[in-house]
C-alpha cells in the first residue's frame, strides 16, 4: 500500500523533472538525488546521496517526502542547496570550523 503511494509520488516527480526520489527503507523515508558533497567530505563534486527525512513511511510521511523533494530539487537546480539547512550535525561541525579559521 506505502510502496504504491511511494510509486506515484515519484511519478509525479519525474514527470515534473524535479531529480529527487523517494524511497523507503524500513518504516522511514529518504530522498535520493546528486547531491554536492557535505561540507566534511572529501569528495569535490556531486554524487547519488540519501538524505533521511526522520519521518516514518506512511501517507502523511509520503505527502511531507514529496514537498520536501520539490523544495530541494528547487534548491540544486539553482545551485542553492546547503547541507547545513538539512543535517544538523553538519551545521555545527561547519559552524565549529568557521569559528576555529
């Protein structure tokens, strides 16, 4: 039943090009896309990534996943993606590293 709701909210992402996906793995919600490296990594450039959306895999979790997804594929198709806004443990370390330079 999830799977399938899962199946035509990524439809309607790819049909709108957005370049995020949905999955499920377990009972949560991820998005997959190419996402620029996080700011601790030592990759240069974008690859497939999964970002956890902390929700569980149900209707509601779903409709919130495919918001989610169109806001951030807004955001990369304007270069204007920042982990910092998405992974807290991110924001601090970056947070940290600027207050040491």
């Amino acid at each position: 039943m999830i799977d399938g709701r899962i199946s035509q909210a990524n439809g309607r992402l790819a049909l709108g090009k957005v370049g995020v996906s949905i999955e499920r793995i377990n009972d949560r919600l991820y998005l997959r896309s190419t996402f620029p490296p996080k700011p601790d990594s030592k990759r240069i450039t974008p690859y497939q990534q999964r970002l956890a959306l902390g929700v569980h895999a149900n209707p509601s979790g779903v409709s919130h996943a495919e918001k989610q997804a169109r806001l951030i594929g807004a955001a990369l198709d304007c270069n204007s993606f920042k982990w910092q806004d998405y992974c807290p443990a991110t924001a601090k370390k970056t947070d940290i590293a600027n207050l040491v330079s």
